[in-house]
C-alpha cells in the first residue's frame, strides 16, 4: 500500500475531462483518417472495399498504434494534451514507460477486438445452421457482458479518476502528464452561446409551422398597396377576367369569392382549404361564396 502510494505523489494526475478529452481526439482521428482514405476510391466502382473493410481499418488502425503507442507511448490525443502513458505495475516511484507487452496486449485488445467484432458479425450474420447460431449467441453474450464490464469501469473512473478504459484497467496502464502541469481553466463562454443558439433554432423551428406565412404576406401586401374598389360594372369584370389573381395567368375554371377579381377554381379552392380566413389578395375581401363565373369571355380576347 506504501508503495503505490509513493508511486501515485511520483507522478502528476491527470484529470478526468482531460482523459476525456483525449479518447474523443482518438476517435476524431481515426474518423478523419478512414474518410481521407476511403476519398482515393471515390473514382472506383462502388463497394470495392465492402467485403475488405474490417482488414483494411485494422492495418490503418495499426500503422497509427505504430507511430504513436509503439514509438511514444502516447495516443495522438494523448500528445495533444502532453499527456502520456505510465506503466502502473512498475514498483519504482520513476515514471517507466511501458513495456513491449503491454503495447502489444493493448494492440491486441483494441485493433484486434474491433477486428473482430465487425469480421464476426459478418461471418455470422448469414449463417442459418443450428452450430452457427449456437456460437453466434455465445458471442452475443460475451460481447454483452464485456460492455457491461466498460459500464461498470467507467463509473469507477468518474469516481477515481484513473484508468479510462477498460483496456488501461487490465493492463495497468496511466495516464500522467508528461511535465508539471497548472490547473486548467474550463471556459463557458462557448458553450452558453452554443446552447443559446440552439434553443432559439428550436423555438423557431416550434414557432414557424404556426404561422401562417402566405395571409402575413397577403396582410403586408395590402398595407403597403392601395386597396382596390369594389366596381360591379361588366368593363371592370371584363378586365379582371383575363388574369388570375393568383398566379397571373390566364384562369382555368374561372371562380369568384364576392368581389371583383377572379381567380383558377384550384388556386383559390387550395388556398382556401388551407386557410378559412383567405381574403383577396388584391383587394382584401373574405370569401364569401365560391362561385363560378358567369361572365362569358371570348377567347380572341386573349390576345388583345
């Protein structure tokens, strides 16, 4: 007890949003590795590397544990932060780094047992024999009770500090600084302008279904128009029968709604049925009743 003791004053703790921190670069990494390669087969015939894809992940995810774990005893997150791997099952109060096992071992654990998990389910994804299905709920369960065990580590690690994963844990393995470091200032600045951002892109996106944006116009639009009379005479009809006044085009099944505009029978019966409260866009009048229209127009009218 004496010893891990000194062995813990020996070395400078690492805090836990930092180890954190960490993993998530790992994975941003990898993320950003597997996209730049998979960019190169884009002029290739689709799925070249679906049936290789778990071999080819594991010889990328090697060529990183060579260069980073293999050679500096550090993740690339790790190096980031100055933060570096220390054998924990050494007895000397020195920092030790860690031994050709342990990188190997965690070779193993993290390459390999990605590996495979992705090459095991696709071995057995297909296979309908009793033997097969039998080995496959072996699996099952050992991959069930091994994300248990992460579970359960990872709530020893809020409350310790130490070992991350599950991997550090069986190998002994910590993370230390590499040098003295002082206490990290967390800012929220950024953060709570990110929340503030995203609660009023919630709100709008609550808010906008609920307003009806076509009447809001049609209400500005006769503000900032003067409103037209209401003109019974057959010449003023005449004029407007030759546009609707909707879509500006000449009106299909011409209809009114009471005032002197007309309108194409599925223009205004679709605005309408969408809006009870529809007015004219011209003049502003309710619906009154949609009625055809009875006033003839030549087609030759068209043209003038």
């Amino acid at each position: 007890m004496a010893s891990s003791i000194g062995n813990e004053k020996s070395v400078n703790p690492v805090l836990r949003i930092s180890q954190l921190d960490a993993l998530e670069l790992n994975k941003a990494l990898e993320q950003l590795v597997w996209s730049q390669f998979t960019n190169c087969f884009h002029g290739f015939k689709p799925g070249v590397l679906a049936h290789f894809e778990p071999e080819v992940k594991a010889f990328l995810w090697l060529i990183l544990w060579r260069f980073t774990i293999c050679s500096k005893n550090a993740t690339v997150g790790q190096s980031i932060l100055n933060i570096q791997y220390k054998n924990n099952l050494s007895q000397t109060e020195k920092y030790q780094p860690l031994s050709k096992h342990q990188k190997l071992w965690y070779l193993i654990f993290t390459v390999g047992g990605r590996w495979l998990e992705e090459r095991c389910y696709d071995l057995f994804s297909n296979r309908q024999l009793h033997s097969f299905c039998k080995i496959k709920r072996f699996i099952n369960l050992g991959a069930g009770l091994l994300k248990l065990c992460e579970l359960l580590n990872f709530l020893i690690f809020l409350q310790k500090g130490t070992f991350a994963t599950l991997t550090e844990r069986i190998l002994g393995i910590r993370s230390v600084f590499c040098k003295p470091q002082s206490v990290r200032q967390v800012g929220f600045e950024y953060m709570n302008r990110e929340l503030l951002w995203h609660g009023f892109a919630e709100f709008l996106i609550y808010l906008l279904p609920l307003i009806n944006v076509q009447k809001l116009k049609l209400k500005i639009s006769s503000w900032c128009l003067p409103i037209a009379g209401l003109p019974n005479s057959e010449n003023t009809l005449a004029a407007h029968c030759k546009e609707c006044s909707l879509c500006e085009e000449w009106p299909t099944m011409p209809h009114t709604i009471g005032c002197s505009h007309v309108f194409c029978y599925y223009c205004i019966k679709s605005n309408y049925l969408f809006d009870m409260y529809f007015t004219c866009p011209k003049c502003g009048s309710e619906v009154l009743s949609l009625q055809p229209l009875e006033y003839k127009i030549e087609m030759t009218e068209l043209h003038v």
